[in-house]
C-alpha cells in the first residue's frame, strides 16, 4: 500500500526553515511528506542563511499481505438443519485479526450454519483486510418408499411389508410401529403400520402402509356334498376321522393352512415348512373341522373335511 508517512523535526541554524524531500516520494515540500510505500527517502532541510541538512527515513510494511482461508469445515448432517461449521483463519499481514461473516456472525468458528454459501472478511490490526468464501453442504433429504403384499385371508397374519431408503447418510436402522427392527415386517394382519428410517446421522423419514384382507364370509362351510373345491395338489387328511393327532399330506412350502370348527372360528393357523405336516387337535371338542389349503397367492388350493371323536 502507501499510507505510510515520515516527519523531520529541524534545529540550530536560522530558522525558518524550508524542506524538500527527494523524487522518490514526490518531491514533497512540507516537513511530513505523506503517501508514502515501502522505501528509503531522503530530506533536506534550509534554513534562513541558506545552510542545509540532509536526514534518511525507512518505511517499513508487513511481511505480507492478510490472507483468509478456511480449516475444519463441516457440512450440515440433517437435509434442512443448522448445524454446519466452518473455522476461519488468517495468515500475513498484522495480528490480531478480527473476523466478520456474511451472516452477520464475528466468531472465528460459527457453528450455526445452514447450507450454502458465506464469506468471511478478515480485518487484521492495521485495519488492512481480505476474503474468502466457503460451501456448506448438506445432504439429501431421506426418502422411504413401501411395497406390501396384502393379507391373504380374512383375519390371516401372512401380510408383508417393505421399506427401500434413500437419500441422507446410509446406514440405515429400520423401526416399524408393530415393533420390528428389520427393513421387511412380516406376519401382519389387516392393518395401517408406519416405519421410521433413521440414518447414521440420527436423521430420519417416515412412511406408511396399509395392508388389506379379503371380506369375511359367512361360513366356511358349504351347504353341498363337496368336500372339496379346486384341488391342484393332492391334499389328504389321516387319520381320518381322528382322535387328535392328524397329518396333512401333499402340501407345498409356503402353503397357508387353517383349520376352522364347525361354528366357523379359526382354531389353527400357520404356514407348511414341508410336504407332510402334523396337526394335534386334543385340545378341540370332538365335531367336524374344515380344513382349508391356501397358496402363497391367495388361491384357495383345497378344502376338506375332518372329523375328531374319541
């Protein structure tokens, strides 16, 4: 720069006095020559009888000029949130330093930013200054997507449903309002169930599904003879009639199985893990007892009938 200044103070001899100092700074004629950079200059003084006097003056200047720059810049970790960072600092010109932001805030490290973009202005102690601009980021926001399969049967517990997330910082952690932890709910009945996605952040989104059932019938027996209805395995029932324990042979893995008394509630229900399953019904009244075969799909596969006494 040149804001620097030099004063001579003159004596002996006759005043007044006249100065002129050199070239170099302008050949300024007033005993403070002022505008002056970094440099040598050189005065001379007259007196009233003509006699001169020279003197030398060095202006100095700092080493360097001030420089901002940033260190220890941290994004926002919520999409939305205002926790970002940035720690500002200054480098030449003369210490202290004084920082101002373009948020207002005179911290050297706010803590309070939300994404985007701030500028720093570093004033050092000769009021010299510089800038510098720094990008706060911040991730997406968190997506939850759902997919479901539907209850198969009336007040069945065979519904699904899935959570997919997106966005925020993965290492995703799933909790569904049925109380299950994993991205998949399973064995649900006819319901509205919610998920919350949280993010290795500690962010989190939200997502609901609905699951739904068929209608309910008002029996699950048939007034015919047909003891049977589409049969695309060959389901059999032994003992039959039984005196508890009965096997139900000629299922497939996945099959859903329910067996209902004569007054239409459903006594047992699950899901065949093999071909020959077994039921034990000791704990039933004797009657008649249905027996309903249903796929993975919903298709009903077979009914038959089941008859336990002692």
């Amino acid at each position: 720069d040149n804001d620097g200044s030099a004063t001579v103070t003159a004596g002996g001899g006759t005043s007044p006095y006249t100065y002129k100092w050199g070239s170099n700074c302008g050949s300024q004629t007033t005993a403070t020559a002022t505008a002056l950079s970094a440099g040598t200059y050189t005065v001379t003084v007259t007196d009233a009888a003509g006699c001169t006097k020279t003197a030398t003056v060095t202006i100095t200047q700092p080493a360097t000029a001030v420089t901002a720059f940033f260190c220890g810049v941290t994004g926002v970790t919520c999409h939305g949130g205002n926790n970002g960072s940035a720690q500002g600092m200054a480098s030449g010109g003369t210490s202290p330093y004084s920082y101002h932001w373009s948020n207002g805030e005179t911290k050297v490290t706010p803590t309070n930013f939300s994404a985007g973009t701030y500028t720093v202005t570093v004033t050092d102690h000769n009021g010299c200054t510089a800038t510098a601009a720094v990008t706060i980021t911040q991730p997406t926001a968190i997506t939850v997507t759902t997919t479901q399969t539907n209850v198969s049967v009336h007040n069945g517990t065979n519904g699904t449903a899935t959570a997919t997330a997106g966005g925020g910082t993965p290492g995703y952690t799933y909790h569904w309002s049925c109380s299950q932890t994993n991205a998949r709910a399973t064995g649900l009945s006819a319901g509205t169930y919610t998920v919350t996605v949280t993010d290795s952040h500690g962010c989190t989104g939200t997502a609901s599904v609905t699951i739904t059932q068929p209608p309910a019938h008002a029996s699950v027996f048939h007034n015919d003879d047909n003891d049977s209805t589409k049969t695309v395995t060959d389901v059999v029932l032994y003992p039959n009639p039984t005196f508890g324990e009965f096997h139900i042979k000629g299922v497939e893995q996945g099959d859903i199985i329910q067996i209902y008394d004569y007054a239409g509630r459903l006594v047992r229900t699950g899901n065949a893990d093999k071909s020959d399953m077994i039921y034990n019904l000791t704990d039933q009244p004797n009657g008649i007892y249905l027996i309903r075969i249903i796929s993975t799909d919903g298709t009903l596969i077979s009914q038959k009938k089941l008859i336990k006494q002692w």
